[in-house]
C-alpha cells in the first residue's frame, strides 16, 4: 500500500470516529432531554447541521447494515404464534395500506412532475414513497435522474423520522401496546441461535436479491424461529441504540450545502412533496382507523412513508402496534418494488397523452 493511499486511509477512519463521537454525544443529549427515538433523532440532526456546515464526516462503512441488522432481529422477536393469529385478522387492512402507499406516492408523483421541473421518470420515482436504492436502480432503466430521486427519499425519510415521532411522544401516545417480544431477557445460551436465525434470513435474501436484505432478512430468520419455538435471547438494549445510532449517522451524512444547491427548486419540491405524503398518509390512516377499529396512532406508523426500519423502530419504542406495523411496511416494500414498474407505465400514458 503506497503512503498516500494509506494517508488517505487514515483520514478516512478520522472522520468516521469524529461522526460516531459526535452521534454519541447528541444521543446522549438527546435521551438526557427526553426526545423520542433520542439514538437516532439527535445524531441524525447532529451530523445533518455539521455536514451542512461542509465539515466532513463519514458513516462507519456497513454501519447502516448493521443498525438495520439489530432493528430487524429485535422486530422478529414479537412474532409469536399468538401474535400472527391475531395479524390474520387484519389482513385486509395491511393489504388496504400497502396499495394506499402506491396510490399515495401517485399523487404526489403528479405535484412533482408538475412543480419540480423534473421528467416523468424522475418526478415518478422520486415520489414513489419505496426503498432509495430500489426506486434509483428501476429510475435508472427508464432514464430517470438517479441523484435527484436519492436525494428527494433522503429528504423524506428524515422529514418523516423527525416530525412523527415528536408529533406522537407530544401528542401522548406512548405505551399503549399490549404486544411484547417472546424473549424479553438478555441469554448468553441462546444469544448464538439469535444471530444464526438472522443471518440465514439475510442469507436467503441476498440469495433471492430481494431489497432490505439487512431488515427484512434478520426480521423473517428470527421470527420464523420464534414461531418455531426455538429458545432466543432478546438483544442488549445498548445493541438495539447502537443500530439507530448507526442508521442516524448513515442518514445524516448524506447531507450537505451542496446536497440542497445541486437543484434548489426540485429540493424545495421534494420537501413539500415530503410533508404532503405525510398528510396525506395521515389522512388514510385515519379512515382506515374508522373502518378497522385499530388505534388511529399504530396506523399513522403502518401508513407512514417512511423507511422499514425507521418507522418499525419507532412503533417499537412507543410501543404502538410493532407486529402490525411491520408486516404493513414490509407488504409496502413489497407492493411498491412490484408495483412500481406496471404503474410507471400507465402513469406515463397519463400524463404525457
């Protein structure tokens, strides 16, 4: 290794350690002052306004995998066989969410198109409320600019991170569920059997290419085992805070003044885009609150547009409905990685016809 690569090495690990110090820190400050979701919220707005400052910093490589990688296993272990029995009663209404976060990203493909000065590709998949990447790669075939949609779901993803959970920790909606993980104590015996489960969904899912491997991967491994039967330890807190910690720093360091002076229009659009969705999700998840009984709360979460493993880290920390609103944001990836490419099409047809 030569000495500039290994220069450039150097100053690269220097910047990850000034992120996860400064990301620790805000977290810590941030469950000091009793914030919601604190190990993701106060190191994501942390490395968010010094990225913004143009100082560098840099997420651990692979940390994002990793946080997504403690969320998923610790959501599996909710799924006991009384939980997906009572889930099958709403399976009509996780159905009804997933096709609603289609229709809802329609909508607000149509207000981008028009006020973004973007193509149909771009306006498309930049709305689309799916996985970053996902939406990118299909954006990609149809000749869609795949940095502006990256950059509009970067700025959904933490609009929606930053004001839900305020908006439900402030509107008193903390502490209503009655589902619990199965394995609620820390084993050292069945910690390995933990971590087996996990990587053989991850396995399975990187086998199959399917999108969300890191979080929907551990998420199935650990629940079918926890379905099973088999004994599990549940994860050290610190290891759970650790993954959002890990998750706000990835999100955070996408952020900077050239970030928002590449395209300063599209931007100010997709931050509108942005907050409609999220009206407008809480606008369906209020009448399927009505038709369903549900808590109004756990469907706000379940209809949210926000990313798998923020929003079911959230319902998990309010304690709001995790097992329904997971298998809805992972029918929604779903329904949206499917779905997109045949309702590209016809909204094309309706809007350049």
């Amino acid at each position: 290794m030569s000495s500039s690569t290994q220069k450039n090495s150097g100053a690269s690990w220097r910047y990850v350690l000034a992120t996860l110090v400064l990301a620790a820190v805000a977290g810590w400050l941030a469950e000091r002052f009793h914030l919601p979701l604190p190990w993701m919220i106060g190191p994501l707005f942390a490395v968010a306004a010094v990225r913004m400052a143009d100082i560098e910093l840099r997420p651990l490589p692979g940390g994002r995998q990793s946080g997504q990688w403690a969320i998923g296993a610790a959501l599996g272990l909710y799924f006991s066989p009384e939980v997906v029995a009572q889930l099958s009663l709403h399976a009509a209404l996780v159905v009804a969410a997933a096709v609603g976060s289609l229709v809802l990203g329609v909508l607000c493909a149509l207000i981008m198109r028009r006020l973004g000065g973007v193509d149909t590709p771009t306006a498309f998949f930049a709305a689309l409320p799916g996985g970053a990447s996902e939406m990118a790669n299909l954006a990609d075939r149809y000749g869609g600019a795949v940095d502006r949609i990256a950059a509009a779901h970067a700025i959904r993803v933490m609009m929606v991170v930053s004001l839900l959970p305020f908006a439900l920790t402030f509107g008193g909606v903390h502490g209503s569920d009655l589902y619990v993980p199965l394995a609620q104590a820390v084993d050292a015996r069945h910690f390995p059997q933990l971590v087996v489960a996990s990587l053989l969904g991850v396995a399975m899912f990187k086998l199959l290419r399917i999108a969300n491997a890191w979080v929907l991967g551990p998420l199935l491994g650990v629940a079918v085992a926890t379905l099973a039967g088999v004994p599990l330890s549940a994860l050290p807190v610190w290891v759970v805070n650790g993954g959002q910690l890990l998750i706000g720093c990835a999100l955070g360091c996408r952020f900077s003044r050239a970030f928002f002076r590449a395209a300063p229009r599209f931007m100010a659009v997709a931050g509108l885009t942005a907050v409609m969705s999220i009206v407008f999700a809480g606008a369906f998840a209020a009448l399927l609150a009505l038709a369903s009984g549900v808590p109004l709360p756990t469907l706000i979460l379940a209809t949210a547009p926000g990313g798998v493993s923020e929003m079911c880290i959230t319902a998990k920390v309010l304690q709001l409905g995790v097992p329904l609103v997971t298998v809805c944001h992972v029918l929604r990836v779903v329904v949206l990685t499917v779905g997109a490419q045949w309702s590209f099409g016809a909204f094309r047809r309706m809007v350049e016809t």
